[in-house]
C-alpha cells in the first residue's frame, strides 16, 4: 500500500464535496440553489475525472454543465412557486420508500463494487488519451459518433415542437390555421369544423414543407 | 485512489439520485435526481477506463455516450415540463392523474 498522497486528499475533498452538494440539493429550500448545489456536485465529480486521467472528459463536464445548471436555474424560476428558500419547503411524496430505495441502491452497488474482481491496469501517464479519443471518435467508432449526434439534432427539433405554443398558422394545439389568400381575407384552407373556404386542399398541407 | 473508492463514490451519486428521482413532486427536481444518477454512471465509466481498461480508448468514448444522454435528457424533460405546464397547468406529479385509469 502506497501512502496518503496529495492525489488522494484531492479525491477525498472532491468526492465529499460532490456526495454533500448532492443530497443537499434536495435538502435545500431554494430550488435556485438546490441547482447550484448540483452544479457544485458535477463539478466535483469533474474534478475526479482530470484526476483519473480524463481530461477532455472533465473539462467538456464543466463546461456542459455550468450551461445546464444555469438553464435549470432559469427554469426553476419560471415554474417553482418558492425559488428564493424564502419559507421552508418540502415538497417530497412516498418519503420512506425513496430513502429505502436510495439506500438499497447505494449498499447494493457498494456490495457489488466490494464483492467482484475489479480490473487492475491503470492507464499509463504517458499516453496520450486526448488523441486517443479523437481517432476513436472520428475512426472505428464513427459510426456511433454520427448517431450521437444524429440523436441530438432529433432531441433539438422535439424540444422545440414539445415547447413551442405558436405553430406557423397558430397555436400548435389547436391545428393549424393558415393565412388568407389576399390580406386580411378570409383563411386559406380547410377549416377544422366545416369544410369550406377557398383554396381547399393543397392550401393546409403548406407547413409541411 | 483506488478503482474501489472511485466506485463507491459513483454508488452513493446513484443512490442520492434515485431517492431524488423518486422522492421530488416537482418535475424539475426529479430531473436533478436523474442528473445525479447519470452523473454517478459517468465518474463510474471513467473510473473504470482509467483503472481497469489501460486506457482503451471505447471507454472514453462510453463517457461521451452518458453525456449526451445526459443533454437528450435534460432538452426534452424541459419541453415536456413546458408542454405539460402549458396544457394542464401542473408543474408537480401529483398534478396528473389520467395515466392512472
């Protein structure tokens, strides 16, 4: 056994920094803080993964979730009645069975960390795992890489048809209403009840295009 | 550091998350006990990678996978959370009840 190093106070500070910001993210009354905390808690863990050798890994963590924590912050703004912490809060159902289920998670994972015959073969120091990856990436693993980020394109386009209220013709959740034919006329299309109106049926298919 | 002690970090990152993700009313905080379980998967993948796989690059590559989950996951739980909202004003699970017929 090796002694206490720097490297392993390192680990020990990031590793209870990211478990206590992240229970205390459902602990707090604020819920703009509880995503600071979880902010706090990824960048913790981003702080083991430079440590562990993954440096594009960690850095790209920080940078992904320093936006995201900060969109869910935003967002806890515009939906939370409490967003300040001003009165004590706590908004939690099924509590015993969430805190039994958590604790079964967490002994049952441990067990099995403690239990199996963990892999021994460190990376080596010298190699040079940032170019590693990026042939892996746009090399045997590209393939893989394209469907990611086919994904996220598919991902962007369903956010914004879940998101948005107004369609083209007018609000998305109420079928479409297209514009008149001259200004101000009457609307162009099928109507959704009675099917009258000029311009009839190829006028409504317009915002497939 | 050892593989050991980075695993046991991961688990306990996964088991504050799943009692968030099954706990929280609010939708967004259960999106955070989600965060937190992906986030305990993706210092798990690395721990491994970094002790176990010689540096293999795929387990890098695993770790690129988790984070784009995580971002799928965060867009569209944020336009459901937007859509929900807008149609039936619910902003907390117990909110909805129809899918329990």
């Amino acid at each position: 056994m090796m002694g206490f190093t720097a490297t392993d106070a390192l680990f020990a500070a990031l590793s209870l920094a990211a478990v206590v910001a992240g229970w205390r993210v459902f602990a707090t009354d604020s819920m703009v803080r509880a995503s600071f905390l979880l902010l706090l808690s990824f960048l913790a863990v981003a702080g083991i993964l430079l440590l562990l050798a993954a440096p594009y890994i960690g850095i790209a963590t920080i940078f992904m979730m320093a936006v995201e924590m900060m969109v869910m912050a935003v967002f806890m703004v515009m939906f939370m009645m409490n967003p300040a912490g001003l009165n004590p809060m706590m908004m939690v159902h099924q509590h015993r069975l969430s805190i039994a289920a958590g604790v079964i998670a967490f002994l049952g994972l441990s067990a099995a960390v403690l239990l199996s015959d963990l892999p021994d073969d460190p990376v080596d120091p010298a190699r040079p795992v940032v170019r590693d990856l990026g042939h892996e990436l746009l090399g045997p693993s590209m393939l893989v890489f394209e469907t990611a980020g086919i994904t996220l394109l598919a991902t962007m386009i369903a956010a914004v048809v879940l998101a948005s209220r107004p369609g083209r013709y007018g609000p998305s959740d109420e079928g479409s209403r297209p514009p008149g034919l001259v200004p101000g006329g009457e609307p162009a299309g099928r109507k959704p009840e009675d099917d009258q109106g000029e311009g009839g049926g190829h006028h409504h298919h317009h915002h497939h295009h | 550091m050892t593989l050991t002690s980075v695993l046991l970090v991961a688990a306990a990152l996964v088991g504050i998350g799943l009692y968030g993700a099954l706990s929280q009313q609010s939708f967004v905080m259960l999106m955070m006990g989600l965060e937190l379980m992906l986030n305990g998967a993706l210092l798990a993948v690395i721990g491994l990678w970094s002790f176990g796989l010689a540096g293999a690059p795929e387990g890098q590559l695993l770790a690129i996978l988790v984070m784009a989950v995580m971002a799928v996951e965060m867009a569209v739980g944020f336009a459901l959370v937007v859509a929900v909202y807008r149609k039936r004003q619910a902003d907390t699970t117990e909110s909805l009840g129809t899918l329990k017929q």
